[in-house]
C-alpha cells in the first residue's frame, strides 16, 4: 500500500512536470511503474464491471475512444487511456490524473487500447476480461517482424481473456484466434455484410496461406455487420435479418475504416452491456464522437481547415488515401523513423502515391523527408520542397497555402510535434482531452 502510494506521488509530480515541459505522455507512468511494479494491479482492483482490451494493428485509438462513448452513453462510468500511448506505461499515466493517493481507481469499466507486445506485459499484470481484436497488417517491422508473429501476440492475449473475445471476422488472421480462447469465454464476431465485401482488399493484408484447415466463421445474430448506405451513411445490423439494428446514422469521422471501427465498437458495446445495450442510445453516441487527435483532426487554421492524417503503414496509408483522395488539397507528407514510428520506412514502397500526382506534394518532411521524396518520385508525384525541420516545414506549408484546405500525412513522433506546435499556436485542447 505504502509502495503504491509512493508510485501515484511520483508519478502525479513526473505528470506535473511533463506537462509544464511538454513533454510525451508515458513518462509518467514509467515513474509510476518503477516505483511500484505491481501499480496497475493494484490501480484495477476495484473495477468490477469489466476490464476490456483494444489491440490490433490500425484503429485502436478510434475504436477504443467509439467503444468508450458507447459505454458511458448509457450511463457506465469508464476509465480509458484517450491519449494514444498505448505502452502499459502510457496506460499509468492516464490513470494518475484520476487516482486518489490509495492507487485504486474508482470506475466501471475500464476499457485500454494496448499496442499488440505490450497487451500482453498488461496481461502478466491484469487479466482482460474482453479482449477487442481488430486487425493484423505488417506495421514496424523491426519490432513485430513478421505479421504471422503480430498474430500470435494477439492470440496469447485471447487466451488469457477470462469472459468474452470480440473478432474481427473478416481478417483470417483473428479470425483463426478463436480457436484459441478458453472455454467457456464467448466469442462475438464483427464484419461487413456481404454488399461490401469486395472493398475488404484495400483495408487488410491478403492471406496467402492456401493449404490449411481453416474454415471461415459465418455471423450469427448477435455478431455486428457493418451495412453502408452511401459513403457516409450505414447501419450496423444485428439480430435475424438485422431486426435489432443500430442506426442508420452518420459519423464525423470519414471513410470505410471509420465505419468499420464503428461496427467493432458498437458489437463490443453490446457483448459488454447485454440486455441493457439501446440500439438508439449507441447511435447517438456514435454521431457525438469526434476524431480521435491526428486520426483525421481538423484544425482550423486561419480560416482553413487543416486536417491531421495519421499513416504508419501500407494498409492504414492505402485507406487514408482512398478515403481522403476524393477531395484532393495541398499536401503534406511528414515522415520519422523513431522507436515509436518503426525504424524500417521501407514499407512505403508498398504503398501507391498515384492519386497524389494530379495535385502534387507540396512538402515532405520529418526525419526521412528526402526518402519520401524519392519516393514519391518513383510514382511521379511532383514535390515541390523538401523541409526536413517539422516546424519550418510547417510553416512554409501554412504561408504557401493561406487560402485553402491542407492536409498532413504524418507518421506517429511527426503527428505529435506538429499537433503540439499547432495546439501552441491555436489553443486547442491538450491531446486525449475534447475541445470544450
């Protein structure tokens, strides 16, 4: 107890100094954590209404921020990590904000988006009671190597989930981790309804493992069906011949991806609720939600909207440009090869830039800001000046586009620094938290 307290001190002053400093979200918690190594069991005792998981390679952040809105829509109180640091030490942190000096957080639920290693470093720690598993697509290479070896850190987090699994019934690669959860632990199944299925290839990795046993799961009734309207409108069906459907209803965010986080939210929502899941409420909640930070942000820039993409690998740059490529505008591309980005930028050879080349690029920037260049070369997108400095960059970006939308592709490290440098600039809410 002593200990614990001494570790919600600590890190409630490294917290403070962080933020006076503007410094990154997870040191913190690794105070925190060095202090007391058992903090997060200790923290989670008390949360008795569940103990959900969201991990997957693309859309954690939005699906986790969708999920969170639905539960407290219908009145749970929820502790969740908004500010995207999805390390166990990024999860502390979020919590010192809310704990009182015992170290127990007073909440529900608690629902954490947990990159797919460090998943299972929370897992040693505190066993999920629902693990949300949405994707697996080759992303940090030098970290997760193979995708095969991505599949298996989430399949050992579905084996130690204790009540229910939420898959993704499209992706052969989770969908193959039900055979690996314990008995006795449900397992509910999200996707898109057949209209749409051939749009799944530009959203995830193709399997090519043609000799196996596998046989695909088929939907029942209490699984989520993702069914658009239009680009923009859908509903979520449930129940036989979707008699218990959520929606129709439109999102602020954009594109199929977005869609698709919404299904798996929604079906996560209602495993989790039961009987007391309203299929009105969670519409409502969905409508409500805003663009996680960097996840298609837009920030008003001098009277022009500026929108904030984030890419980190072939399948979520691929979506991003498909889903924003309808409404070409000045462009920038600002790329890093930190820890936290993948150190391996090769995977931008898998990605198509042809939609870009009508309009060209005006920028690219970020610490490989010549590679991507070169690499937009290769697919004849005229770039018009390379800036490696992210604040030069953006600002010669903002000047040489006053009168007219702008977009950003960046990666993670290059999301954050240019989102804290606007957030200076334009008083906008500190990341994870809503604009008021």
């Amino acid at each position: 107890m002593l200990r614990t307290t001494a570790a919600v001190v600590a890190g409630k002053a490294a917290r403070a100094a962080s933020r006076l400093r503007g410094g990154g979200s997870a040191l913190p918690g690794l105070v925190a954590e060095r202090v007391d190594p058992g903090f997060l069991t200790q923290a989670l005792r008390d949360v008795r209404g569940g103990i959900v998981v969201v991990s997957g390679t693309n859309g954690k952040t939005t699906t986790t921020k969708m999920l969170v809105a639905v539960l407290r829509a219908h009145g749970r109180t929820v502790f969740t990590n908004p500010t995207g640091s999805n390390f166990t030490r990024g999860v502390i942190s979020s919590m010192l904000g809310e704990l009182p000096l015992s170290g127990r957080l007073a909440a529900d639920m608690a629902v954490l988006e947990l990159d797919e290693a460090h998943a299972l470093r929370f897992a040693d720690a505190v066993k999920p009671t629902h693990a949300l598993l949405l994707n697996v697509a080759r992303d940090q290479l030098d970290r997760f190597a193979e995708i095969d070896h991505t599949a298996q850190l989430l399949a050992s987090l579905a084996e130690q989930t204790t009540t229910g699994v939420v898959l993704n019934i499209d992706d052969s690669f989770i969908a193959r981790i039900r055979d690996r959860v314990a008995p006795g632990v449900t397992v509910t199944w999200f996707g898109v309804d057949g209209s749409i299925a051939d749009r799944l290839p530009e959203l995830q990795e193709q399997d090519v493992r043609f000799e196996d046993d596998f046989t695909p799961p088929v939907a029942g009734p209490d699984d989520g069906l993702l069914k658009p309207a239009d680009d923009r409108t859908f509903s979520i069906l449930f129940g036989e011949n979707g008699s218990a459907s959520v929606g129709p209803l439109e999102l602020q965010q954009r594109g199929l991806a977005a869609m698709i986080n919404a299904t798996a939210a929604t079906t996560a929502a209602r495993a989790l609720l039961g009987d007391a899941f309203d299929p009105a409420v969670a519409a409502d909640a969905l409508r409500a939600v805003t663009p996680p930070f960097g996840r298609g942000e837009v920030v008003m820039v001098d009277g022009q909207p500026l929108e904030l993409v984030l890419v980190k690998n072939p399948a979520g740059f691929t979506v991003a440009l498909g889903t924003y490529g309808s409404t070409p505008v000045a462009t920038m591309v600002a790329i890093n090869d930190n820890y936290a980005d993948g150190r391996d930028v090769s995977w931008l050879y898998d990605v198509s830039f042809e939609s870009l080349r009508e309009r060209g690029v005006a920028l690219t920037s970020g610490v490989r800001a010549y590679d991507m260049a070169l690499r937009l070369q290769y697919d004849d997108v005229p770039v018009d000046a390379v800036e490696a400095d992210l604040d030069r960059a953006l600002d010669a970006f903002l000047a040489g586009h006053p009168d007219e939308p702008k977009r950003i592709f960046c990666t993670y490290t290059a999301m954050m620094a240019l989102r804290r440098t606007l957030a200076a600039r334009y008083d906008l809410p500190d990341i994870g938290e809503e604009a008021s």
